[in-house]
C-alpha cells in the first residue's frame, strides 16, 4: 500500500502538483508502525484528480475527498443504503488511497461534515483543521521522506501525548466522535490525553449523544478490539463518555459479587479484567460479548443470607446486550451471536453433569470457538480454575464431528410415510430421535422407526 501512495504523490508532482503523505499512516510510520492504510493530501482539486486517475470513487468530493484505487482494489458496492463514509472504509479496505485536496473548513451545523469548504494551496492551513497533532502531520516521500510537521505533532509523539489541533471546544463542537477517538487513541497507544482536551471531554460529554449510533459503536468497537480494551473503557469512565454511551455497563461499579467465587472484586473489575486479556483483532462479536456477559448482574443483585446473589441475572442479561444491541445498530447476525455469548457463558459450569445429547448440542452451538473463549477468559478473570474448560475442550478433540452433528436419522417426510399426519408434535418426535442418537441408543432408521412407533403410538391429529 505505502508504494501505491507514494506513487500516487509522485505523479501528481509530475502534473504539476503538492503531495504528501498525511494523518494516520505519517504517525505510524514515525512510530515504527505499520499503517492500516494511507492517505494522500494534495492542492490539486477533486475535478484535477479525478481527471488524473480516471478510475477514482466520489466518496466526498464535496469535500475535497476522491478514492484512488489500486492493485486488485474492488469495484465500489452500489448500495444506495450505504452512507458515504461507509462507502469510502468499504473502498479504502478493498485496497483504495483517499486522497484530499488541501482545504480550510467552515462551520459544522450537523457536528460532522462542514456546510462549506475552501480549498487552498497551503498545506499549513490544510492541517489546521484536523483532530490532533498526532494525526496532523505530512510526510514527503521524495524527499527523503521530510516530514512537515505545523502543529506540533513530533513534540507530541515524544511527549506520548494527545492533543487537538487548537482549541478542543472547537475540534469536538465541529465532530463530537472525536471525543471517543482521542479515548482510543489514548488507550491504543498508551498516551496521556492532555489536560485541556480531556477537561473539553468531560465538559462535552453528553453531546455524543448528537453523533449517530452506529459512528459511536463502531469507535467502540474499535476500541475493544484493539488490543488496549480494559484501558480504553477505563478512560471512558473518567471521562464521563461511558455514562453517556453505555449507561448498563457504569452500574456495574461498585456492585460486589461472591468473593468466594469472585475474588478479583466487583462487576466492573472483573469486566476489566476480561477487556484487559482480549488480543488486538479479536472478532467484535466476542469483544462485546465479553464486555456485556454480566450485564445482568447490577439489575439483579441481592444479599441473600446465605451469600450474594444474582438470581436470573443471564436471561436478564440476554434482554440487555439485544437491546443495547439494537440501539447502537448492530446486524441481525452480530446481534444473535453476541447475546448467544450472554445466554451461554454459565453453562459451562454444567458441561460435566450435561446428558450426552446436551453436551453435543451446546458444543454445535455457531462460533463456538468464541462461547470457549469467553470461558477461559471469564474462569481467569475471576478464580482462576480451567477445570471445565480443559474438559470441553478434550470433548471437542475427542469427539468426531459426525457425533456432535450427526445426519438425521428420520426426517418429517418418513413421519409422514408411517402415518402421521404433519403437526407441530412433529417437532417434539424428531427432537425425541435425536436425543437418542446423540445419546447413541439409536443407531439407525429401522431402531429410530421403531422408537417413534412405541413412544409415540397414535397421532391424535390423524
């Protein structure tokens, strides 16, 4: 990608124009990184570089933005539904340069996108609109890779710092995410947030609320899979950000738990603790099932006189992580998986005493690689014992998967060829079969007929 981008900045030297290489790829390459991807800022206008490279997509011309594909860069989806910026990270994960045409930047009525923007030949004045010094760098990759630095920014690096670019009332007025990415750049990286941009977080806080849902998870979700969780979410609390975006999960401080069980301390510091063994690329799914797995708890604490308890605490869970699944706009398909992962992460202290056919069925459960995951994580943020997860684990070696999924001995058509009429009993008399196939007391169709024949003697509906 880096030899795409400089080659896109040397032609357009070549036709007469500015390029460098800017934002996030110019820091991670002064800090030995390797960048996810790379931009090129330019003072030749949209039209200039479309006309350039005629493959481009217009993603934010309006802006000042085009996309430069490359190599097998792929075709842009033409779904109308998809907003521009998820057009451009679509384009740009295909294999796509954004380049920007330098400019200066308007108000922000919306708190995302400037009602006007003038373009200028200024690569000075270009930066000054960016979020932070960090970001707020240019590199000349034909010039012994020079880099122009008008804000600060190396000083910063050094200083392990992060700080807007001016005034921080006025970077988080023009896009309030840029609160939750100075979270998470500070937790990525391991940075302090400088005192006047993180007294401006605290102050703006509930302003994210005018950013949409699915901006706010998806920088959460960066966040969590990151490889830095356990921080990031420990700067959205002083910050006072997780009030505002995760309101479910801040009740979880202070709420004790069993310390025969949980020794570690309450809600919120076991959650940590899970956040803090999450690996960078992790999928989101499990980051957030690890994040909300006992979400149910402070709802349904309780001093029992026996000890503490959370009685119903995972259905109630399950309820929550959907619902904080809907309002952040989650898919169907993560929605299902990450409260599959709430459901589930209690039953493993059953797995020993679990009917083989049971067993078979929790271990077919869809990602379950994430469910033991969730587990082991789960066992070593709290007491520390992988007893049931070294035993589910020899289970899934041992077991050969034509046992744990085994082909269905009858299916509704031969019920119907033996004279039952269709129903919903059909249900209960396959689910009876396949007990005891996965049980391995019916091995074959004849047996399975025979089975269904002496337990299910007459259909009442025939």
């Amino acid at each position: 990608m880096k030899a795409a981008a400089v080659e896109i900045v040397r032609v357009l030297r070549e036709r007469g124009h500015q390029g460098y290489l800017v934002g996030g790829c110019v820091r991670d390459l002064l800090l030995g990184r390797e960048p996810a991807d790379y931009d090129v800022s330019t003072d030749a206008t949209p039209e200039q570089v479309m006309r350039i490279f005629p493959q481009t997509y217009e993603v934010g011309a309006q802006f000042g933005v085009v996309l430069v594909p490359v190599g097998s860069a792929l075709p842009l989806s033409e779904d109308e539904a998809l907003s521009s910026l998820e057009k451009r990270d679509a384009a740009k994960h295909a294999g796509a340069i954004e380049v920007a045409t330098f400019r200066s930047d308007g108000a922000y009525t919306d708190g995302r996108h400037p009602d006007a923007v003038q373009y200028t030949r200024d690569p000075k004045e270009d930066v000054q609109r960016r979020d932070f010094t960090i970001n707020g760098l240019m590199l000349d990759p034909l010039d012994g890779e020079r880099v122009l630095d008008y804000v600060g920014g190396q000083q910063d690096l050094r200083a392990r710092l992060v700080r807007t670019i001016g005034s921080p009332q006025r970077r988080f007025g023009e896009d309030k995410l840029r609160m939750l990415r100075a979270v998470r750049f500070a937790a990525r990286f391991d940075y302090r947030i400088d005192d006047d941009t993180f007294k401006a977080i605290r102050a703006l806080a509930p302003k994210i609320a005018q950013v949409s849902r699915e901006r706010v998870r998806d920088e959460l979700t960066k966040m969590l899979t990151e490889g830095h969780a356990s921080s990031a979410f420990e700067l959205l609390d002083a910050s006072g950000l997780l009030h505002e975006v995760l309101p479910e999960v801040e009740k979880m401080k202070g709420v004790e738990q069993p310390p025969q069980y949980h020794p570690e301390g309450d809600v919120w510091i076991h959650t940590l603790l899970l956040l803090r063994m999450l690996q960078a690329g992790c999928s989101r799914t499990l980051a957030w099932g690890a994040l909300l797995h006992d979400v149910g708890k402070p709802p349904t604490f309780r001093v029992a006189p026996d000890r503490i308890r959370f009685d119903g605490h995972v259905e109630v869970g399950t309820r929550m992580a959907e619902e904080i699944c809907s309002r952040l706009r989650f898919s169907n398909d993560d929605t299902e998986q990450i409260a599959a992962l709430v459901a589930n992460h209690l039953k493993f202290a059953d797995v020993k005493k679990m009917k083989e056919s049971t067993l078979k069925r929790f271990l077919r459960l869809p990602k379950f690689d994430e469910h033991m995951e969730l587990h082991r994580i789960d066992c070593l943020g709290s007491h520390g014992m992988l007893d049931l997860y070294e035993f589910t684990a020899e289970k899934l070696r041992t077991l050969p998967a034509e046992e744990i999924r085994p082909a269905p001995l009858l299916t509704g058509n031969d019920l119907i060829a033996a004279g039952y009429r269709p129903g919903p009993r059909f249900k209960e008399m396959l689910a009876a079969v396949e007990d005891g196939q996965l049980e391995g007391t019916l091995r074959d169709k004849e047996s399975a007929m025979e089975f269904v024949r002496r337990e299910f003697p007459s259909d009442p509906e025939s």
